[in-house]
C-alpha cells in the first residue's frame, strides 16, 4: 500500500482505506474526493472495480493526472500529480500493452 494523495490516489488506498480497488463496495462510494486529482483516482478506482483494469481507465487518469501537474501552482501537488501520471504511463509496460 502506498499512500499517493487524498482519499483515492495510490496503489491499495481506496476510500481512505488499505484496499484494492477491486474490492470496492457502495460504502465507499460515498467517501469524498479532495480535489480534481483524487476525483481522477476515484473514478479510475471505481471502473476497476466495475469493470476491471483497462489502458483506457490508466490513460484517462493519466492526462488529469499530467494536467493537474501543469494547472496547479502549489510544487507539492505538482509533484504527486506528476507521479500519478508517471505510474499510470508506465502501468502499460506491466500488463504487455
């Protein structure tokens, strides 16, 4: 498990929570986003416990991730923006795509 930022963004934390998003129940649904970064998460946690992993779901939280990254003045949140997008750019090599 690996803390990235807010409430969903990390790999195993979904909804606050150690968990994988596979595992994803109508409770944490519930669970607020913190900003348009974690929002991304949320929804990329969400299609994979809907509909399982796709290049698709990592690409779309890749562009919010890299323009969060762009967008924001604060360097901290650039800076996990940055690496939710470098992982989701790389989550490619992982699964042979």
């Amino acid at each position: 498990m690996v803390r990235v930022h807010g409430n969903w963004c990390g790999p195993n934390w979904t909804a606050g929570q150690v968990k994988p998003a596979s595992e994803i129940t109508r409770a944490d649904l519930k669970v607020k986003c913190l900003d348009t970064l974690d929002c991304g998460c949320k929804q990329h946690d969400i299609t994979i416990g809907t509909v399982g992993h796709s290049f698709a779901t990592d690409e779309k939280l890749r562009r919010i991730a890299e323009r969060e990254a762009l967008r924001v003045w604060w360097p901290y949140y650039a800076m996990k923006a940055r690496m939710v997008a470098e992982a989701m750019a790389k989550s490619r090599w992982f699964r042979g795509k």
